[in-house]
C-alpha cells in the first residue's frame, strides 16, 4: 500500500503538473490511487500561484499585477495542458455535432471561436476575482487561489469515479476514467472542505463558510459540465478532464466574492 501510495503521488503530480516528477508506472490502480491525490497536487500549484502573486503585491505594482500572476502561475505548471482541454471541449460542445465527430474535433491542434472565447472569459473571470480578493490584502487572494487549485483537482477525483465511462479506450481519460470508487471520492471531498473551511477561518468564521462553500460550489459546476460532456461525447476524455478543472477553479473564485 506505501509503495502503491508512493506511485500514486507520482502519477498526480507527473500528470497534473510539469514538475520532475519521473512516473515510474502506468496502470489502473495507479491511476486510482493518482487522482485521489490530485488535490494534493493542486495545494502545491496553489501555494505557488499564491506566494508568486502575494510577493507581486507586496512589491508595490498593485492588485492587478498580482492576480495575473497567480492566473499565470498554473498554466505555467500545467504547460497550459487544462486551459487547452477547456479550449477543446467548448470547440466539441460548441459544434453541435455527433459525439464522434464532436470527439474528432477535440483531437485537432487548432483552436475554434468556441474556445478561444471560452477561454478569453474563463481567464478574465478568474483574474478579475483575484484582482477584488487581493484588493482586501494579500492573504485573502493567496487563500483565493490555494482553494481555487485545490478545488480544481478534487473535480478531477470526482470525474474518476466509477459510473463515468471513458469515451475513447485510448489516452488518459481512459486510463484514469472510473479508477476511483464513489466512497472514497466522497471522503476526499469531506477532507478538502473541512480543510479549506480550516483555512478560511484564519480570516474570520464567515471566511470558513465561504472557503467551504467555494468548494461545493466549484464540484457542482464541475459536475454539471462533467454530466453534459457524458451525455454529449458518451464518456469522458483527457479534454474533458481539462474543462472541468478550469470550471472548478473558476467557480470556487467566483463564489468567494459572492456575499461580499
């Protein structure tokens, strides 16, 4: 179990970031235990697109410098490999055609007007609520874009669940697609929001309900995409992956401003 937990973190962190991670084996159990660790990848992007954009404030240039920073930061860590899987499932659900054509599609390397656009709204949503939580101090954006990471990757643990097919038996949505069983799913997202409605407490106790409903928040826009892409495409893939990361980040900002 220590050596199976051993390569799932280097499967999450090898597949979900760029950093020198070696991924020394490649199975269904792996893939398992890989994404019930993808929030953990996700605190590490997201402690990252927090010092990076809390050291910009600090230095004087503004909040805007900052939020574009922490924004920056996970494209950087990801080589924009969730920003183009977004771009390429809007392009797919944008085309209104049937799901192996639509799949086609995705696999093409240019980008269409659905995704460029999705993307150009997608960006300008999350820096603009970087921008207003680094308005009221560094803290509040660095805490913003820990939970938005982590968020973001435990939409993917989600997405893994057994019950959700793959929709081609090649690449990683296959690999990854119903490895994780829905108990053990469930009790990840129990942990994460406990810890991140912890988090947010350290601004006050209505920070810890908002830190904790960012969560959700950001699991049930995942889980609406996740749902639409199945019933659009039959299954999942490494694209749809991608855009129910960026969903789930983006929903978990937007949320903190709200009530605000």
């Amino acid at each position: 179990m220590t050596s199976l937990n051993s390569h799932g973190l280097r499967f999450a962190f090898g597949t979900l970031t760029v950093l020198p991670v070696r991924v020394t084996r490649w199975d269904r159990a792996t893939a398992r235990a890989g994404m019930l660790c993808a929030p953990l990848a996700g605190l590490v992007v997201g402690l990252l697109a927090a010092a990076l954009g809390s050291l910009s404030l600090l230095a004087g240039p503004g909040p805007l410098l900052a939020a574009v920073a922490s924004v920056a930061v996970p494209a950087a860590l990801t080589r924009g490999l969730h920003l183009d899987g977004l771009a390429d499932t809007a392009d797919g659900l944008g085309s209104g055609k049937p799901a192996g054509d639509a799949l086609r599609i995705m696999k093409q390397s240019d980008i269409g007007p659905f995704g460029v656009i999705t993307l150009l709204l997608v960006l300008l949503a999350q820096v603009a609520v970087l921008f207003e939580l680094y308005g009221r101090g560094w803290a509040h954006g660095a805490l913003g874009a820990v939970v938005a990471a982590v968020a973001a990757r435990l939409a993917l643990t989600l997405a893994s669940r057994q019950g959700v097919p793959a929709a081609r038996p090649e690449g990683l949505g296959a690999t990854v697609a119903a490895t994780v069983p829905a108990g053990r799913a469930l009790l990840a997202v129990v942990v994460t929001v406990a810890l991140c409605a912890a988090a947010g407490a350290l601004l006050g106790p209505y920070a810890a309900l908002r830190h904790a409903l960012a969560v959700l928040g950001a699991l049930a826009a995942a889980e609406l995409l996740l749902r639409h892409c199945v019933r659009r495409f039959g299954g999942v893939t490494g694209d749809v992956f991608g855009g129910v990361e960026e969903t789930a980040a983006t929903a978990a900002l937007v949320v903190l401003t709200l009530g605000t």
